[in-house]
C-alpha cells in the first residue's frame, strides 16, 4: 500500500512535467499521454536503478525520452518494411492496437475470464471497469476514486500482465 501512495504522489507532482515535455516533442495529445503512461510504469518496475545522484526528474524525462525514440525507430522500421503511404500509415500507427490489446481480443470470453481472474483484485476491478462496463478513464477515476492518472497506469499495467499471463498459456 506504501507503494502504491508513494506512486500516486510522483505521478501527481511529475505527470505535468513528462507529459509537457512530450506533447512539445510529439505535437500530438495521443502520443505524448501514452508515451507518459509508459515512462511512469517503467520507472515504476526500474525504481531501485535509480540513481538519488541525479534529479528524480531528470531521470524520468531520460526514460521518457527514450520510449520517444524507440516508438520512432519503430514507427520507420514499420513504414520502411511496408513501403506505402506515410500520412496513412502513420495514421494506421495511431489507431492500432497494442500488441497487448491484440491478445486480449484474441481470447475467447471463457479463457479471458478465467486469465483475468489470476490478476490481484485491483487490476481485476480496472480491466472490468474499462473493457466490460465500457467506462471512461475519468468515470473509473470518479469510480475508484483515484486520480486519472493513476487509472491509467494500472490499467497499462493490468494489461501487461494479463497479456503476459496469456501469452504463457499458449
């Protein structure tokens, strides 16, 4: 639970900061929130490599920017393997799914139920909430009664390790 509290309290004093930075190098919304999300759970999961050498927050925008350039490697390693239109295909990027959301929609009802069952019961709660009441990230916000990004994160969380979870079963 400590965890958790002293999670939430960094990413409420550095969401703000990530976030910016990211919108300024992305100038897309979409973009700069998901490649925050991913910064606060990797440093999340990378916590005891940090360094109290280095300002806490410089080294989230390293992570930060890090995921930037990796997503566009990947985003030129894709276009360059298909050849095609940029403007389409980056808009194609945009909307796919994540690989994790690819598995999870792959599942028949049954199996996924019985896969969503073996998260803890928080995760459990934030994947019900999203992908069977069909709820917003602000209504399970208002919900839980958590900061939105908190839901975020625990739902980017959950479904990485119920994608795990599935991916060990087949």
């Amino acid at each position: 639970m400590g965890n958790q509290i002293a999670f939430s309290n960094l990413l409420d004093t550095f969401w703000n900061d990530v976030y910016g930075f990211q919108l300024k190098r992305t100038e897309n919304e979409n973009d700069a929130e998901d490649i925050t999300v991913q910064t606060f759970s990797k440093a999340f999961d990378k916590i005891k490599s940090y360094d109290d050498a280095y300002g806490f927050k410089t080294w989230l925008i390293a992570i930060s920017k890090n995921l930037h350039v990796d997503l566009i490697r990947k985003r030129k390693r894709n276009v360059l393997e298909s050849g095609g239109n940029n403007e389409a295909i980056t808009k194609v990027l945009d909307d796919a799914p994540s690989a994790e959301d690819r598995l999870i929609t792959e599942q028949n009802l049954a199996t996924l139920l019985q896969n969503i069952k073996k998260l803890k019961p928080h995760y459990q709660e934030v994947i019900n909430l999203r992908y069977f009441n069909e709820l917003s990230y602000a209504a399970i916000a208002i919900e839980l009664n958590e900061p939105i990004n908190n839901v975020k994160v625990k739902l980017l969380r959950a479904k990485k390790l119920l994608a795990e979870i599935i991916k060990n079963r087949k």
